[in-house]
C-alpha cells in the first residue's frame, strides 16, 4: 500500500489496491477515487474484496512509463455506516521502461544481424520502427552515419512517434563501407531507455562513366596497348626480359618474359612498336641468356636481371622451374614462327631460339622414371621439393613441349600417367548447370584457362580425356556464374564485376577461385576468358575501364587486383596477369598467337604423338 508522498518504479501493468478500516462505500468509491495524469482523468474498474475494506482498482489502459500520477480520493468518499474521509493524494512515477527498435529498413533492405548489407544507394532512405513513442530530438541527436561523407539528413515521424523516417539527400561516397548508428542516448517520449543500434551497408558504385565512351574495338586496343607498356616501358634494361612485378627491381620472371615475348608479337602488329624495334629487343634478351643461368637446359622461375643468376623463388628454388621454362619456351617458338614469316633473314635469331629450345632437356625432369615429369630441381637441393607435375591446371603445355622436343622427348604413356594422371584429371559434373570436364570442383583459378593456352590453341584440341575448347568455356562460364551468384556476399560481385585467379589481394597473394573466394577480383582473369565468354568479359571490361577507371586504371593498364569489402584495390602490376590480357584478346580478335605457334612443325608433331587432334 502506498502512503501518502511521492513514490517511484511503480509499474505501470499491476492494478492498485486500497485498504480501508471500514467497508467503504461502493456507490461514493467509484466517484470519489480517481487516477489522474496531468489533472486528467483516467478509466477505472473497481472491484471489491474483505467485505469492502479491499478495493482493487485497475486502469483500463496501461500506463506510461516514467510518467507522474496522482492516485487522489476526495472527501466525498464514505464507509458504509456514513462515516466521512480525509481527501488524501498518493502522487507516484511509474518506472523508467525500455523500448525496442522492432524494425529496420535501409532502401526497403531489412536489418540483418550476421553481416553487412550491400547495394544501398547514393541517397538512401532509412526507416525506423520502435516498440513506444520515440523522443524526437533525442533522436535527432543521436543518429549517426560513419565510414565516409554524410550530410546531415531529414528526419520525419508518425503522428504516434514510433516511426521515424530519415533521408539522405545529400549523395554519400559510392562503393564505401558506412555504419548507421543510435546512440546510447536516444530516449523514448516519456524518457523510456533505447538500446544502441548499428547496421553496416555498402553504397553502389557510382555508374557515371570515368572516361570518355569509345568503341569496344578501340577499348580493347587501349587495353592491349597500355598493358603492353609494361613489358616495353618497364622491361629490365640490361637483360630486356620482364620484371616480375613493378616493384621488383632486378628480379626478372621467365613465365613473365615468355608473355612478354608474345606480347611484342602484338605490339608490332597493332603499331605500338615497330618491327625493328622488336627484333633489337629479342636480339638482347637472346643475347642476356646465352650466359644466364640454366639447369639441363631449363631456366629458372626468377633471375637477376642484371647479372643472370637464379633468385630463388622460395627456400629450396634455386635452379631449374620446368613449368616456368615451358611459358618462356612458347613464346620463344611463337616468336621464331613469326621472324619465319615476317623477317627469314634473322636467321641469327631464329638459330638462338632453336639452341635454347633443343637444349631444354625435357626428358631429364622425368627423373629416370615413367609416372610424370617433375616440376624443380636445384644443383643444391636436387630433387627436394619433390612436385610431380599433374593435371588438370595451367602446366599442359610442359607435356605438350616435351612431347614436342627434337632432342628431349617424352612418351605418351608419361603425359597419361603424369598429366592425366591415368585418367584421375577427369571430372564430369556440372556447376551451376554447366558441365566441367577436367579438374578440380568448379575449376579453379582461371589462369588454368589461359597460360597453356596463349599459343596452344584449345579451339579444335582434344584428345581421349576432354574437348579443351569446351573445357575452358565451362571453366570460364562456370567463373562467372559463381561471382553472379555470390554465395559469400561480397561487395562488388556481379555478372558484369566478375574473376577469380592467382593474385595479389590486401593480405599478399592467393590463388582465388570459388573454393578460395576472399572478395578478390582480378582483372586478367575476366579480360583473359574473351575468347572463351566474350560478351561476359567485354561486360566486365567495360566496367572496369569506364565505371572502376578512376579505382582500377594505372600506368600499365588495370591494377592486378580489388577487393571493395575491404575497401583495398592493389598498388601493383604482375608479369604473369598482364601478359594474358594483351595476348587473350589478340587471339580473340585475330587468333594471331593461336595461328603462330600452332604452326611450329614440332608443335603439331608433339600433339600428334599425344593422341591430340587439333
């Protein structure tokens, strides 16, 4: 019972029960006792108990918390027997309740507690539902937006205040990562307390075009153009060959070089360089090796540009990378295919090329065995790293060469047993309604797709394991479903921002696929797949050019790689992705580095051999 004074944390759900000494009069009750807030009058049920000297009394709403009543009985009050009453007043506050955010939308999108949300646009709308009338200039003052620039936005509320309506009008940073915030401040209309809230969301992408629009035809030269100036610009100038990244200094890449080497095959024909030009170039870089390191013929993955030592390329990788060897192998016999048709008196040139491709000693890295080729070996460490060299991925081209070899060949049995390990390589189920013929699930990275195959042309190629035309499409088409679909939510991924291979990303370097998705996408491996997905890779490079260019365009073309979850897009430019791009959408265009190496007579005499045809 309360006494006489001023009382607080009543709740505001529980009925009020008066005790008298007497029975009280029920007829003088009902009239004489009343509830009031702010001097109104609330509705009362009565009941009565103890032979009346109980009075229940409930309020036929509920109360509001934190809320000031006056439970008042007046003087009009009589027991049964007549006897009078002293007015008394029983002032109270209810207690100081909690209301609840019960519903969140940004853009119609629904709160979601687990992750960030994405898509949200430049001006976007909030609404905001909660359990009891909300306070609103507490809620003015208690609402925030981290993570870029947010002007300050319009906030409108029902007519019961428990749903506030707050716009952006002034546009917000695109493709940025933003956390809408109440605070711990934020009260409900009587002073109720608000639990803090956050949602973080990402804003599109700014769709204004950052270039100026020109055709896809001379688009694609752009590409090829300014990647080339990588290889050209930027090759070592004492050996000519091609730095591994753009911040590598001495350290020449021979994967990278063997690219590079098509690359220029390019170059002369789209009139970035001339033929003279080029022919001085490959005479010095021919000129380089012929004291450089080899090992039984074989170069190394990296090399000092300037003194043609190996640099090892991890702890035990100081000698021979066979699969290294074969990249720099097809650009060299595409080269020498071109000088035959294009300039037959370099005949100095053509006889190099022929030393250093007979002198590979390709049988040798099957170690005297017949189960497979092996991938390093180093005079220090011989055979410790122990790598047989197995498909289905990018290294079919070291079988197709050694095959192929004049002097160092290899037996069909090692290329069934070692490549297709005995017929293990096949896969034969479907992703996302797409049938993948060799390798692991979904793929993998999709460099598979395209560094065996910048000379080797898949568009006819198949022997008893698959179609490779079929299977790079599939690769390429299940690639870009998989980045569509975007099973792990990460910002960016769309039909047209698609391309998971090997690449830097913010933590190093990764080979991105399906199975090792960490948000990365990798330009070459969209603008690579042209030939086999075009209109899906002329989609992703339109995108990159025109809607990323401000992000993602740089000195030597597209930057190796983004991840805008992270909000990092890299710094740096890789041999190994932007020799593809230049020779992909070549042959996509002309099929001019297909056509060049695939008329080497030892070429074809190796897929022959293979059980190839072609």
């Amino acid at each position: 019972m309360m006494t006489d004074g001023s009382v607080n944390e009543i709740p505001i759900d529980r009925p009020f029960e008066l005790i008298f000494s007497a029975p009280v009069d029920a007829g003088t009750a009902e009239t004489a006792i009343a509830l009031l807030r702010d001097n109104s009058a609330l509705e009362l049920q009565f009941q009565y108990a103890n032979g009346n000297r109980n009075v229940r009394i409930t309020p036929k709403q509920r109360l509001d918390y934190n809320t000031a009543y006056t439970l008042a009985i007046s003087n009009e009050l009589k027991s049964q027997g007549g006897a009078g009453f002293t007015a008394q007043d029983l002032r109270f506050r209810t207690l100081n309740g909690t209301s609840s955010l019960t519903g969140f939308t940004i853009d119609g999108k629904a709160q979601n507690a687990f992750t960030y949300l994405t898509g949200i646009s430049l001006q976007p709308t909030v609404q905001l539902t909660f359990s009891l009338a909300v306070d609103t200039s507490s809620l003015r003052n208690n609402v925030d937006l981290t993570g870029g620039t947010a002007g300050t936005p319009e906030i409108s509320f029902s007519a019961d205040q428990k749903q506030a309506t707050i716009r952006y009008l002034s546009p917000l940073e695109d493709w940025t990562r933003y956390t809408f915030l109440i605070g711990e401040g934020l009260q409900g209309k009587n002073g109720e307390i608000m639990e803090a809230f956050s949602q973080e969301f990402y804003t599109v992408v700014d769709e204004t075009p950052k270039f100026p629009m020109i055709s896809d035809e001379d688009l694609l030269t752009l590409v090829q153009e300014q990647t080339f100036r990588y290889f050209w610009d930027f090759g070592h100038p004492g050996s000519g060959l091609a730095r591994e990244r753009n911040t590598s200094g001495e350290t020449v890449t021979f994967g990278g070089s063997g690219f590079g080497l098509m690359a220029m095959i390019v170059g002369v024909e789209r009139g970035f360089i001339t033929l003279d030009q080029a022919l001085e170039r490959w005479q010095q870089i021919l000129n380089f090796l012929e004291t450089a390191d080899r090992f039984h013929g074989a170069f190394p993955h990296w090399m000092d540009g300037t003194t043609g030592k190996v640099r090892p390329f991890s702890e035990r990788d100081n000698g021979a990378d066979l699969v290294e060897t074969a990249f720099f192998v097809q650009g060299l016999l595409t080269v020498r295919q071109y000088l035959q048709q294009k300039a037959p008196m370099q005949t100095a040139l053509i006889d190099q090329i022929n030393r250093f491709w007979r002198e590979v000693e390709w049988d040798w890295f099957a170690r005297g065995e017949q189960e497979a080729l092996y991938w390093h070996w180093s005079p220090d460490n011989e055979w410790a790293i122990n790598l047989p060299i197995r498909g289905h991925n990018e290294t079919q081209i070291v079988y197709i060469l050694a095959a192929a070899s004049p002097t160092h060949t290899i037996s069909k049995e090692l290329y069934d047993s070692g490549y297709a390990r005995s017929g293990q390589m096949v896969n034969g189920n479907s992703f996302y309604g797409i049938e993948l013929p060799l390798g692991i699930n979904y793929g993998g990275p999709l460099f598979f797709a395209h560094y065996s195959y910048l000379g080797l042309d898949p568009r006819n190629l198949q022997d008893q394991y698959a179609n490779y035309w079929t299977q790079n499409v599939n690769h390429s088409r299940i690639n870009h479903a998989y980045c569509a679909d975007n099973p792990k939510n990460y910002v960016g991924y769309s039909d047209k921002c698609w391309g998971l291979t090997a690449s830097d990303n913010q933590e190093g370097y990764s080979a991105h696929s399906p199975n090792n998705d960490k948000g990365v996408i990798t330009p070459t491996a969209a603008v690579s797949s042209i030939p086999y997905t075009p209109e899906e890779s002329m989609a992703a490079i339109r995108h990159f050019y025109y809607t990323l260019g401000d992000r993602l365009w740089g000195q030597y073309g597209f930057y190796d790689a983004f991840n805008p979850t992270e909000d990092w897009v890299a710094g740096s430019f890789l041999a190994i992705d932007q020799g593809p791009m230049i020779i992909m959408i070549e042959n996509y265009r002309t099929g001019l580095l297909w056509d060049l190496f695939m008329s080497s007579p030892e070429v074809k005499n190796g897929l022959t051999k293979l059980g190839f045809t072609y």
